[in-house]
C-alpha cells in the first residue's frame, strides 16, 4: 500500500505537490473545488511537477459549486447532486471535473453525491439513480471510475445505490471517520459491506455525533474510534492495495505535524 495525503488546486499547487514528496509520502488526492483552476495551464504545471517528484496522483477529488453545509440541518438541501435545486449545475461541474481528471491522466474521480436517499420506493431514490448514471456514463467514456465518498449514507444504501445505476465504473472513497463522524456506520464493519468496490481509501479518524444537528468531532489519527489495525487487515483481506490517503481536516502548522504523525501510526501498522 502506497501512502499519500489531500492536496488542493489553487495557486499554490506545485508547491504543495512539492511538500508531499518533503513528507516522504508516495502519492497524494488532488482536491478541486475551485473549476478556475481546472486549466491546460495548471494540467501542464501539475503533470510537470509529479513527474519530477515521482509521485503519483491517486484520484481527483471533484467538489461541486454552491452552497454546502456540512450538518445535519442543511445538508440534505445543500449537499450533492441530491438537492434537486443543485442537480443540473452540479451534474455539469462533475463532467468538468471528469474532463480535467482525464487530462492529468487519472483514471478515478472522487466527489460527495450527498444524503442518499435510504427508501429505494421512491421517486427520490430513482430520479437521484438516473442523475447519477448520467455522470457515471460520462466519467465511463473518459475512461474514469466513479468513486462515491463515504459518510452520509449508511453502507448498505449506498451499495443499493451502486447497483441500481449498474453502470459497470462505479467504486467507494473509504472513509471511516466520515461513517462515524455522521453516526452511519462501524468503518471496519462497512469493509465487509463495500467489499471490492473500495478503490480509494482516507486515513481520517474521529468519533460519533452527540448533538443531533451537528457531525461528530473529527481526531488526529489513533485519537477517534477507527480501529485501524483491524481496518487495514480487513482491507488487504478484501485485496485492496491501493493508496492510502491522510487527511487532516484543519490547517496550519499542527495540520503538518498530524500528517507526519499518521505517516509513521499507518506505517508501523502496514509494516508490522
């Protein structure tokens, strides 16, 4: 398994490109929120710079433009393609998302499609499955998976959803704090649920909600209640081999320093 961790696209992506490979990391997530930045210009700057660091990107991380709160509150209307007010305008984004991700020559595409709905009977659940397809097929002719991040759905509803759309290049962003930072799921358990379809994975950690509007706290790694030894067995069981991810969701210098310290907790747990 290959260790990374989240870059973001602004300005300052070739520098940031250039301290993952100072963190002694293999690979890194391009995250990209901003579509000013989705140019040939910053293609060219990118591919320029991991070919000289050697380092690999794993996935493209595509957000999507609008309002998002990220709470139990405002999120199931402000989240995703979901939200029917957002669909249309997010559903271009992610195809924008899907066109830069196969310039850079990456064959995964990552995003939140939000608050899935859980009652397959519904004209909700359906009309959120075509919405989907149509990205998925897109994402299909470029050559790309499409991967669906982990957290707002339980387990089993977000498989259902998988196989409803049925288009063949689907697959799962692992990531267990999300699970419990929106009280879905065990994150270990959830292996056993996703099984094959897990083609990206984050090491995030973090704990269950206690106040009925708001996500649970998210920790430094070994701080919240991932279990990550047994994570880790359980994804190797189930033949995963790809990258793992480290992201630390705060910023500044302390953010660094969370990083390293994931970098070695992962490494003593692949390598032991």
């Amino acid at each position: 398994m290959k260790l990374g961790t989240m870059v973001h696209l602004d300005e300052n992506v070739v520098e940031k490109i250039k301290d993952v490979k100072k963190y002694g990391l293999d690979s890194f997530q391009l995250c990209a929120w901003n579509f000013s930045f989705m140019t040939d210009e910053y293609v060219e700057k990118i591919l320029a710079t991991t070919k000289e660091t050697g380092l690999e990107i794993s996935a493209v991380w595509c957000g999507w433009e609008g309002e998002a709160c990220w709470d139990f509150i405002r999120g199931n209307l402000t989240l995703g393609i979901v939200p029917v007010y957002f669909r249309e305008k997010r559903i271009k984004n992610l195809k924008t998302g899907s066109d830069f991700t196969k310039k850079l020559g990456v064959t995964d595409m990552v995003t939140h499609m939000g608050f899935l709905p859980e009652n397959p009977n519904t004209d909700e659940f359906r009309s959120v499955v075509e919405a989907i397809k149509e990205i998925a097929l897109y994402c299909k002719a470029n050559g790309q998976y499409l991967l669906f991040e982990t957290g707002q759905e339980t387990p089993i509803t977000l498989k259902r959803t998988i196989m409803a759309v049925n288009t063949g290049n689907l697959g799962i962003n692992l990531d267990p704090a999300n699970l419990l930072l929106y009280g879905k799921a065990n994150p270990c358990d959830a292996v056993d649920i996703f099984g094959d379809y897990v083609r990206g994975v984050h090491a995030k950690d973090g704990e269950y909600p206690i106040n009925p509007d708001y996500l649970g706290e998210e920790k430094r790694i070994g701080d919240g209640r991932v279990n990550f030894p047994v994570l880790i067995k359980k994804l190797m069981e189930h033949g995963y081999n790809g990258s793992i991810t480290i992201e630390r969701e705060i910023d500044g210098e302390k953010q660094i320093e969370d990083i390293l310290y994931a970098k070695k907790f992962l490494e003593d747990i692949i390598n032991g």
